[in-house]
C-alpha cells in the first residue's frame, strides 16, 4: 500500500514538472481516485478475513459442543 502511494505521488510530482496545470489536476484527481481505490481494496480484504476467522471459530465452537 505505502509503495502505491510513494508511486502514485511520484507521478504527481512528474505531471507538475509538465507545467501544465490540466495535466497537474488531472493527475492529482487520477492520484487521489488510486488512492482511495487501494484503501478500499485493503478494507474489502481486512473484512472478508474477519468473515473467514469468524467462521472458522464458529465451526471449532460447533465440533466442541458436539
């Protein structure tokens, strides 16, 4: 996650040195959107291996009463 941040801004810094300020905001929306796309994926992950463990402790807890 931090090297898609470091990358993403990198680019940034590029697309300013362009001199272009539409090509700098462009660039800043496309950095800003990739951002919140990875911290959106990072979260679908966290959630569905919360799901996992939570099922599996639900399954351990059935063998037990068993």
């Amino acid at each position: 996650m931090l090297t898609a941040i470091i990358l993403v801004l990198l680019l940034i810094s590029f697309f300013f040195r362009m001199g272009s300020a539409t090509v700098g905001a462009a660039s800043v929306a496309a950095a800003v959107a990739t951002v919140v796309a990875l911290a959106g994926i990072a979260v679908i992950v966290r959630d569905i291996d919360d799901m996992r463990s939570e099922i599996e402790t639900s399954m351990k807890e059935v063998k037990v009463r068993k």
